[in-house]
C-alpha cells in the first residue's frame, strides 16, 4: 500500500464518519428516524476507486468511530442497527460491482435499498411489530436516496480522475 | 450508454414496484384504538385511545400519586423525596394521565390526552421519540431506551 493510498483511505474514513455523525442531528423528516446517507458517497468512492477491502475495512472504522462518538453512553441497539445495514448493503454492493451490469446510480440505489432491508432485519430482533408499519416507508425513501448518492459519487469520479493515480518522485 | 438505460429501467420499476407497496399499505391503514406501551419488546401497559383506560400488564405493580412528581434524569422526586420504586422494565407510577416508567437511560414519561398519546420526556442522545409529539397510528420508538409505543385497531374489527 502506498503512502498515498493510504493517506487518501484515512482522509476518507474521516470525513465519512464527520457526515455520518452531523448527519444523525438533522431529521429529514419529523418522527421518522431516516437519514439520506451522504456518508455512502465515500463508500461508493472507495469501492469504485480501490476496491471492495478497502470499502469494508472504511466502513467499520466509521461505524465504529461513529457510534463511539453519539452522545451518551456506547448504545448496542443503534449500533447493531447501523452495523447490519452495512453488512447487507457492502454484501449487496461488492456482488454488484463485480458483476458490472449497472452503472454506479444503479448500484448506489440498490445497496441503499439493501440497507434498510439489513436495519429492517435487525429491528425485527428488537421490535418485532413495528417493522411492519416503517418498512413500506423506509423502503420507498431509500430509492431517491440512493439516487442521490450514486449521483452525488459519479460527478466526484468523474471530476477528480487524477487524483488517485499514484506518481513516482 | 447500454449501462445507463439499464440504470434508468432499474430505477423506474424499484420505484414503481415500492410506490405502489407505499400507497397500498397507507390505504389499508387504520386509525389506531389502544396504543401498547412496551419495553424490551415486552408489553407493559395499555391506554385506551378513546376514554384513556389505563391497563397494566398482571402482577405489574402501579404507584398512583396524588400529585405532580419531578423528573430528574433517573431519579422521580414526590415532595423532594427521592423515589426509588422504578426500575428498568419494572414498576408504573401514574398521575393522572402522566406515566412514570424506567427506561435503559432514565425515566420515560408518557402522556395521553385528547386520544393521542405521546413521549412527553425522555433522555437520549437525539430526542427521535420526544420530538416526535402526539400519534395515534405511527409508532413512537425510543431506541436508546428500549421503549415502543404500537397501536392496533380493537379485535372487535376483525369480524365481517
């Protein structure tokens, strides 16, 4: 691994987990704990640019330094909702990747998609009955919310293709 | 340009397949009749939505107090006296139409009034529940605290 590389990875995992954390004080829309994800753009970045390794060893760090950081003391249930989603979504997005059938839109609403359905499954060990009223909602959101960032990820490749080609002093 | 319009069909039936999952589900929807209050996915107590009947789950024990208590954090203070009757998912003390109940980070206090209910206080990192203000069909969750308002329609309805 480069000296770069590894600079750019550890830039990344900083500024994902910054938005993550301002992004849990802001509520989109009231009474409904749903958040639009921006931190997935780093995500998609890094899967596109480096590669699916590097993309989960990222995404723990900022769960955990995310959950480390919300106020109060260390909460399991929240951090068990935000760690399964990520395990479907990383799950969902690298097979994605792989396949190379969809372009990074695609893509990015699809692993959103798989987000919800992974926190939807953890909910179900915690609160059974009240899955059933947020799934439908949950669901339909994440589709323009991954849109949004699979847009959002493209015009950052798409712009700064320069940046990580790795130069020789 | 083949991947886009892949992209783009993509999107346009996840959109329409969930649209129309969303606009059937809130459809069937019902207003709510009793709303249970649970804690650890347990139920606790039961309220009424219509007349506020209060309804505790059995061998549950309920304080009833004659007048306002204060809320500190995890303490309840009767007269400046430190109550030591709560404790996680255990133990209801009720004034009025206000519940007192413990929480996994402090006391839970919940209101019912004008057939809606709601999470009047609470302790936790983001406030989700207590921000969330009175509902009588979308559940109140308070994840930090392990509590979770639901409401279902009475058994009644189920009959044609």
């Amino acid at each position: 691994m480069s000296v770069k590389k590894l600079t750019l990875l550890a830039i990344f995992t900083a500024v994902a987990s910054i938005i993550n954390i301002l992004e849990s004080y802001v509520q989109i829309i009231p009474g409904i704990p749903f958040k639009i994800g921006f931190s997935n753009i780093i995500t998609l970045i890094i899967i596109y640019k480096y590669g699916t390794k590097e993309a989960i060893i990222t995404v723990m760090i900022r769960i955990i330094v995310t959950a480390l950081y919300s106020p109060g003391t260390f909460n399991y249930a929240t951090f068990s909702l935000s760690l399964s989603g990520a395990i479907f979504s990383l799950i969902a997005l690298s097979i994605l990747v792989k396949l190379n059938f969809f372009g990074i839109t695609a893509n990015s609403t699809l692993s959103s998609l798989f987000h919800v359905i992974g926190q939807l499954v953890a909910a179900s060990f915690l609160f059974t009955d009240v899955v059933a009223y947020y799934a439908p909602l949950m669901l339909f959101i994440s589709i323009p919310a991954g849109v949004l960032t699979g847009i959002l990820a493209n015009r950052f490749i798409e712009s700064t293709k320069d940046l990580f080609i790795d130069k020789k002093f | 340009m083949k991947k886009n319009k892949n992209d783009r069909i993509l999107i346009g039936v996840l959109l329409i397949i969930f649209g129309g999952y969303l606009l059937i589900t809130s459809v069937l929807e019902k207003k709510g009749e009793v709303a249970y209050v649970k804690v650890d996915n347990e139920l606790m107590f039961s309220v009424d939505l219509k007349d506020g009947t209060f309804k505790p789950r059995p061998n549950e024990v309920v304080k009833t107090l004659q007048e306002m208590p204060v809320v500190e954090e995890d303490k309840l203070l009767v007269d400046g006296v430190i109550q030591t009757f709560l404790a996680f998912n255990q133990g209801i003390v009720r004034y009025e139409n206000l519940y007192y109940i413990m929480g996994n980070l402090g006391i839970v206090v919940i209101e019912y009034k004008d057939n809606q209910i709601r999470v009047k206080e609470e302790i936790s990192p983001y406030n989700i529940c207590s921000r969330q203000g009175f509902s009588d069909k979308q559940p109140i969750i308070c994840l930090p605290n392990y509590v979770t308002i639901e409401f279902n329609a009475a058994e009644t309805d189920v009959n044609i």
